[in-house]
C-alpha cells in the first residue's frame, strides 16, 4: 500500500495530497533476493547483473545515448544549468551546474490518438492510505525491517 500526506500551500492557500515513502530504501540484495525468487537464475547471478548495471548504463549514456530496460523504462542524462545573456558569454563548463538522469517509465497499452497508455510502474488500483507517523514506529505503515520472526522477508503483496 502507498501513502500520501496533506501538504498545504501557503502562497495560494490550499491542500493537496503528496506521496510520501516510509523506511528505509530497499537495497539491492533484497531486490535480487524477490528475482532469484521469481526465476531460475540464482541470487548471485542477479547480485553480479545488477552489481554491473549502474556502470554499463553510465558508459553508455556517455556516449549520447539512451537506455531502454524493457518493462522498465528509459534513462537519459539531463543537464542543469544557467543561462547567459549572449553567445560570447557561453562558457559550457561555467554554465553547467548538475548533470541529472532522468528516467522515464515505459509506456503500456495502445498510443494512438484517443486511447489510453499507462507507465509500467504504475499499477492500476495502488491503494492509497493517509500517513500516520505514530503506525511507522510499530512497523504497520511499512516502516518496519520488512523481516518477520523466522527471518523470512514478507511478501507486501
């Protein structure tokens, strides 16, 4: 289950809902953990897939490219930066201030005009509940290890 928290902008004085994560992010080896799980491949064979996928994608958007992960999306790199107020004031180095990745999640279903597509990572029906702080401290709003009394991980589905 996702949660969200109320947030209230002062400058145009109304509430809105923002998405919030609880705990601690979910490391690798639990992520490689659910996929030995899920296929035949072992658990260290996935830790030395996904131990070597940060670098391969970094080389190659170096090279000017994108990368596409099937089911998963596309990243790009992106650059933040200041503008000047003429060509002979630009200066690359000088300008850039960031160099970000964006991600964009892979589309599914129909794209044509007056379909619908939704992104892959965003599954129909999340249950949303309001984030109470007391129920993280008792691990019931996911903010517990994740781990029960036999030291089996359980399952959030």
């Amino acid at each position: 289950m996702a949660f969200y928290k109320k947030q209230h902008n002062e400058k145009y004085g109304v509430w809105y809902p923002t998405a919030i994560t609880v705990g601690q992010p979910v490391p690798t080896k639990k992520v490689a953990q659910r996929l030995s799980a899920m296929c035949t491949v072992t658990y260290a064979d996935v830790m030395a897939v996904l131990g070597e996928l940060p670098g391969v994608m970094a080389e190659l958007m170096s090279q000017g490219k994108s990368v596409r992960l099937d089911g998963l999306g596309t990243f790009r790199y992106t650059l933040a930066t200041k503008g000047v107020k003429s060509e002979d004031e630009f200066d690359f180095q000088k300008q850039v201030q960031a160099v970000r990745v964006q991600f964009v999640p892979q589309r599914e279903g129909a794209q044509t005009k007056g379909s619908t597509a939704t992104r892959s990572l965003v599954p129909t029906g999340i249950e949303w509940m309001a984030y109470d702080a007391s129920l993280e401290a008792s691990g019931t709003a996911g903010g517990g290890t994740g781990s029960g009394e036999d030291g089996q991980d359980e399952s959030p589905l």
